[in-house]
C-alpha cells in the first residue's frame, strides 16, 4: 500500500480530466490508411513509376514541413503526419509520367506556400495539394496534361503507351471511352483517380472510423449526378451513362472523398458542409460541360475553400435556448392567438 | 411523447451533440458501506453556492451529530451540522477542493456518534412548513452543484408543472445514485409524494440513463405502486451518452422545453432534482436527522480496493482512500467528482463536503498528453449540447472580438467538457470557455436574454 505525504503536489488541470481516443496523427495515420488502396491500385495500373513519384512528393513534403518550421522558429510538427498525407494527396494529383523535380516543385508550393505561411496545420486557407496542383498545371501544362498513360501501358504489349485525351475528354470527342467496367476499376489518369473501387474503399473506411462524415462527399457527389443527369437528358444523350462516366471520370471520387473534406478548409457545421459541397458540384459540373480546361474538380473545391469563412459566419449555430428573431415571432403570435381563443371561449 | 409498452418513457426530444465516454462503472454492484468514525473532521462554512456560513460555536464546546455548527441569514445559503459528536478543537480556516479558503469548524471526535438532543422529526403540514424543515435539514443539490435546496424549491406555487428527478448519473465510475436507487427506493418514492402533494406539481419524471436496467426496474415498479394507481410519475430512459444528466439537456429531454439561456429551469415550469437530494428529503422527514454524512464512489486507477462509502462530511479525504486500502500505485491525480467535471486536487489533507458524490484517483497513465495546433475537426463544435463552437471561441478571444464573442452565446457554457473531450489536439476547450465566459462578465455582460 503506497501512502501519500500531505505535502505531495498533484496534477491539478481544468476538466475534463479524460479523453477520448482520437489524436490527430491517429486521424493522419487513418487517411494513409484510406489512401493505401488507391496507392496499390496506381501502382497496378502505372506501374512501379508511382512509387517513385509518391516517395518524392512526400520526401519533399516532411523536408519542407521540417525546415519551413525551423526558419519560422515554431515548434515542430513532423510528429502529427500531416505533411505525409499532403504529400501522398498530391502524388495523386499527378501523372504518373511527371518528371521527379517536378513533383518535388508541388510539395515545396504545397507545403511552405499554403500551409506554414498561412500558420501551419489548421490554418491554410486552401487545400494544399490542390494548390500545388493548380500551380503545376499552370507552370508545366505538357507534363500534366497531355502525357497520360493508358492503363497497364508500363507492361508494354500491344496497347498504345500513351493516350492523348483522358476518358473524359474522349467522351466529349469520337468516342473510344473505355467502358464503365474500365471506368471502375483501372482507367488512365492521375496516380490516384484511376481505380474507383479503391477511392470508394478508401472513402468508407474513413467514414467507419468516423474521421470524416458521409455529408461533403455525398453532397458533392449528388450534386454533380443529378446536374449530369439533367444535362445528359436535356442534351439527349445516354442520361444514365453519361452520369455514370461522370461520376466515375476526372478526379471527382478521389477531390469527393479526401481533398473536400479537408477539416481545415471545410465549414464546421453540417448545414456549411452542405452548402460547401453542393457548390463544390455544381462548379464542378459548369466546368466540365462548358468549360474548356480539366480543372473541374480542383477550381471548384478551391474555389468554396475560399468561401468557407463566409460559410462559417452565415451557418453558426443558434446557442443553445437562443430564440431566433422570426421564431419568437411566430410565438408570440401563437401565444396571442391561444389568448384569444380563451377569452372567446370564456 | 414517446411511450414503450412497457410504461417507460423514452425522451421526448433527442437531444443534440454529446459524446460516448467509457462508463467504468466498477462500483455499480458494491454496497455502500460506512466508513468507521473519523478521528476528526474539519467541517467547511461553505459548501453551498451562496452566502458561507459562520461558525456558531467555540472552541471546547461539546457537540453531537446534528447540531447545527454554522447558520447564516442570508437566503441562499443551508445550515452546516456536526457530523460526529465530540470536543469542537478549533474554528479556523480551510482550503477547499477549489483552492479557496474558508472558515472551518474542527471536530475531534469522542467516537460514540451521539445524535443531538434536539432531533426529532419535523411537523410538515403546508409548503412553509416543508420549505422551512428542507432548509433546517441543510440539503443542499447533492448532485455536485451544492444549491441550496429549499431556495430551488421556493418558487412561486403553480409556477412549476413538472418536478425532474435526476438519476442519470452520465458521469464515468459514479455509482452513488445508482445505489441510491437500487438501496432506498422507497424514500424516493414516500419523497416524491411528500413534494408532490406540498408543492403542488402535477407531473413527476424520474429520469435515468438506459445503461442501468435494475435501476429502471426499481424505479418503473415504485412509480407504478402509487395507490391510486394515477400515472403521474413516469420513469423516462434517456441514451447513455454524456451529458444526459446536465440540468438544461435533461429538462429538453424530458419536455421538450429548451431554458433560455441565463435563465433558469422555473422559467420553463421545471425543476430538477438529483436523486440523493430527493431520497435525503425523505429520511429527514421521517427522522429529523440534517444533512451529516453523503454516499462517495472511489474509485481510479491508483486505488486498491474501489468502494461505494459513506462518511461523515468533513472527513480528511486522504483517510477515505486509507479506508479503500490506500493506493495501489503513486497517484498522479486526485478528482473530487467525475472525471468530466470533477475538480483536480493539489493534495490529499482536504475535507470532503456535501455536494461531492465520488473520490478518484488516477496514475501517471492516465495523465493528459500535452496540446497541439487545432486541425479545425469540427469535433467541438459536433459534440456541443448547447450548439456552441469552441474553436470559434478560442479565436475570438484572440481577436479581443468582445461583440462577437457575446453573439458566439459562449456565456451559455455549462463547461460538460465534451469538447475538450473529444479534442484529437487534446487543446483545453473548457479552460477556453471559461476564459469567455470570464471575459464576457468583465465585460459587463451577462449574454441575458
């Protein structure tokens, strides 16, 4: 039996004096997690090419987390895995094909521009990767756009090595789309949107772990849906196909499920998470159908990222047996009206 | 509202946000036992929200169980009891559990636990009388607020239609209302009635967690024996997520009716009463002996031997954990009440008051890791039963934004410590709260209505 002196001093803090489970780089470590999938799939497709773009995108993203924190003498954050996701969300963005400067190019623009100017994780204002992504479209538009590599190219045979147009871009065109089979489960395109099935996996296990809520990805991806549907119908077209090609084509799956529901550059609550996602959609959908650049799913979701303060202040949540202005109206007139009635009755 | 077949209710009302905790209810099956005499007892003349009381004996005086050691004028405030009898050895100061000081009466007891001449039980015929004997009998919310019990219960009469007994307990490892429950049934049953009747309110709803099923039972089979077989009161099952039993969540549950904030729960025609509080009534009715000892779950990591106890108030707290076989590893900290709300001790030399329900002690693996950056989750904001956004807050405060800050409703918090909780930053959201709610008194505000 261990006895106490009187004059020992304890641990005295604030309450709750418990926690639950969820730390951040256990959140991290789950989005690496929802990632893998998609991982192994680009490699499947692409070949081993993906690992080395994927090492380097996230080498550069620690290297520059780290010395981004030690030029601006703030503590050190390597610990909380942020800047692995980052740089395996970008390594997603790219083309297998891209050259290695490159990639590395994006996580230092991911990395030091987005995130440590702004104050580090939890402070950007917009989605990192996709930033970077915009900015080597914009910078490098050859190597990002126009060097797709067909599916299982990297195993030579007699597939063409490399496509000219993506599936969505082919769609719009002759033909000589994959089909919806392809579509889901190994298609051309960035390192992680290839495999539909993967992302979908991903997406889930996030979901189950509750590290994010079904809300922004269904909403995105709805919206996106029912705006193809009655664009496919009025255009008299396939509705249903050319939906499914939709939603199976570009990056909207992989931006639906893991660059939207970024926490820091989404909207708190579930009526912003909604109204965020429902414009994500419909950029998204304006852009593909008359738009001239591929840029659907990455302009849409930095362009709400930019909104999500607004979105903030607009949606706040009533506090707690706060009577909102028009409500206690309706009471009031309610309340009068049951007076009314009682002296009537009386 | 939502009827099982069974009789039981279920909330009218889900209510928002909260957060699962593990119960580590341990304690659940372990019989109350009293500790044995204390050698002495340091007893505090504030252990209630209002005016402390003052010492109204002297130094040498003889005393026995029940008489009274402390009295105020003021009206919100409970009379303090000797809770052993023996030789008064001083009348000095005190540190409290919060780290403030106040004036204390020490008793060394002579061990024989006298009861004072004086007791007998009280004659209650009207509401004054009842008011009157519940101030006499020194009950203050036995639930961990520690408000005194006859100022909650003299409202204006027909101002209250429902009367909430509190047997919620969402807090982990306090067992002392489920025993409350399971051991002295009839006395919250003949107490009811008592408060019912005197106090003329119409509906009474016992409201406990669904984590309980043999409390349920004991308490869904003394609401059904009431004579006249009137279903007035109710038993309601809430989900067993925390804060259920928070004052303002609990009345939402139970009607519906959401207390404005800065106001109080008679604003809606309630009143809520912890379980023990309302079993107390009816002891005192029947015996006449004031409030001198309370029931205590210790319980934690670093304890030996868990217990459900009952000690005299004022009993050093070290001696309670002596009583529960000491420590079985270094304790690192020290909780009087639960581990969400509970306050955290410097030390063990403290007296226990009336309003603590349990005594925890935890080891260096239980300790909170350090804070990191806020990754903007949401979680806080998720969890808040009152819709608030902490992490909106903590940045406000930095801003020094006071308007904003006022229109955040931050002065609302009731500090459930769900955000904080549920933090994967591990960031002290309650501290951060407290800091508004700080900022917004100082600032002359008050938030009313």
């Amino acid at each position: 039996m261990i006895k106490m002196s009187d004059e020992r001093i304890l641990t005295a803090s604030a309450s709750p004096h418990i926690k639950s489970p969820a730390t951040t780089s256990r959140i991290m470590l789950d989005v690496i997690i929802a990632l893998i999938p998609a991982l192994a799939a680009g490699v499947i497709i692409f070949g081993p090419r993906v690992l080395a773009v994927t090492a380097v995108t996230i080498a550069a993203s620690v290297v520059s987390e780290h010395l981004s924190r030690k030029v601006m003498k703030r503590h050190n954050t390597l610990g909380d895995f942020s800047a692995v996701v980052t740089g395996l969300i970008l390594a997603f963005n790219l083309p297998s094909t891209i050259p290695l400067w490159m990639a590395a190019f994006g996580s230092v623009i991911a990395i030091v521009v987005a995130k440590q100017m702004f104050g580090g994780i939890g402070q950007n204002f917009v989605n990192p990767a996709i930033l970077a992504r915009i900015v080597l479209m914009v910078s490098f538009p050859a190597a990002m756009l126009s060097s797709w590599e067909n599916a299982f190219a990297w195993r030579g045979g007699g597939i063409d090595a490399v496509s000219s147009a993506t599936p969505l871009a082919a769609l719009g065109g002759t033909g000589g789309a994959p089909s919806l089979f392809q579509m889901f489960f190994a298609r051309s395109g960035c390192i992680g949107e290839a495999c539909a099935f993967a992302l979908i996996l991903g997406g889930l296990y996030l979901m189950a772990k509750r590290v994010i809520l079904p809300v922004i990805p269904v909403c995105f991806i709805g919206t996106v849906a029912v705006f193809m549907f009655i664009y496919g119908a009025v255009s008299q077209k396939d509705a249903l196909s050319f939906t499914l090609y939709h939603l199976l084509g570009g990056g909207l799956l992989f931006g639906a499920f893991f660059m939207a529901t970024d926490y820091t550059t989404s909207p708190l609550s579930i009526k912003g998470k909604i109204i965020f996602a429902v414009g994500c959609g419909l950029i998204t959908s304006v852009i593909r159908v008359f738009g001239n650049m591929t840029e659907g799913v990455s302009f849409s979701i930095i362009l709400m990222n930019i909104l999500v303060p607004h979105i903030d202040n607009m949606t706040a949540p009533t506090p707690f047996g706060v009577v909102k202005e028009k409500r206690r109206k309706r009471k009031k007139q309610s309340a009068e009206d049951a007076c009314e009635k009682e002296v009537a009755s009386t | 509202m939502g009827q099982k077949s069974s009789g039981i209710l279920t909330a009218v009302k889900k209510v928002r946000g909260g957060v699962r905790v593990s119960h580590n209810k341990n304690t659940a099956n372990l019989e109350t036992v009293r500790i044995p005499t204390p050698s002495k007892v340091v007893i505090p003349m504030r252990m209630h929200i209002g005016a402390p009381c003052a010492p109204a004996v002297n130094v040498g005086d003889i005393v026995s169980v029940g008489q009274i050691v402390g009295d105020s004028t003021a009206f919100v405030s409970a009379p303090i009891h000797a809770t052993v009898s023996g030789k008064v050895t001083a009348v000095g100061q005190v540190e409290l559990p919060d780290g403030n000081i106040s004036k204390a009466v020490t008793i060394e007891s002579d061990g024989e636990m006298r009861l004072f001449d004086g007791i007998e039980p009280p004659k209650v015929e009207t509401r004054e009388d009842f008011l009157k004997a519940v101030r006499n009998s020194g009950l203050v919310g036995l639930g961990g607020a520690g408000f005194p019990t006859h100022v909650k219960l003299g409202f204006p009469q027909g101002k209250i239609d429902t009367l909430v007994v509190n047997a919620a307990e969402c807090e982990p490892y306090i067992t002392v209302d489920y025993r409350e429950c399971i051991e002295n049934s009839w006395d919250i049953l003949s107490s009811i009635k008592a408060i019912k009747e005197l106090l003329d309110i119409p509906n009474v709803i016992i409201a406990i967690e669904n984590n309980k099923p043999d409390a349920i039972e004991v308490l869904s089979s003394i609401a059904s024996a009431e004579e006249e077989g009137v279903d007035e009161i109710k038993v309601m099952t809430l989900s067993s997520r925390y804060p259920q039993g928070a004052e303002k969540i609990m009345i939402q549950s139970a009607t519906g009716r959401r207390v404005p904030p800065g106001g109080l729960p008679s604003d809606v025609g309630c009143v809520v009463m912890n379980v023990c509080s309302v079993a107390f009534i009816a002891r005192y009715l029947k015996t006449g002996k004031p409030l001198v000892s309370r029931s205590l779950t210790v319980d934690g990591s670093a304890v030996s031997e868990p217990k459900n106890i009952r000690a005299p108030i004022g009993t050093n707290i070290g001696g309670i954990f002596d009583f529960c076989g000491g420590f079985k590893e270094e304790p690192k900290k020290i909780i009087t009440g639960g581990p969400m709300m509970g306050l955290a001790v410097i030390g063990t030399d403290l007296p226990i008051l009336k309003q603590n329900n349990a005594l925890l002690a935890f080891t260096e693996k239980d300790m909170l890791k350090g804070e990191r950056d806020c990754i903007r989750c949401g979680r806080c904001a998720f969890v808040c039963p009152f819709s608030l956004q902490p992490t909106v807050v903590e940045a406000l405060i930095k801003a020094d934004d006071i308007e904003a800050l006022k229109a955040s409703g931050a002065s609302i918090c009731m500090e459930c410590g769900s955000c904080s909780y549920s933090c994967p930053a591990g960031k002290p959201l309650v501290q951060t709260m407290r800091l508004a709610k700080y900022i917004l008194k100082e600032a002359g505000d008050k938030n009313e209505r």
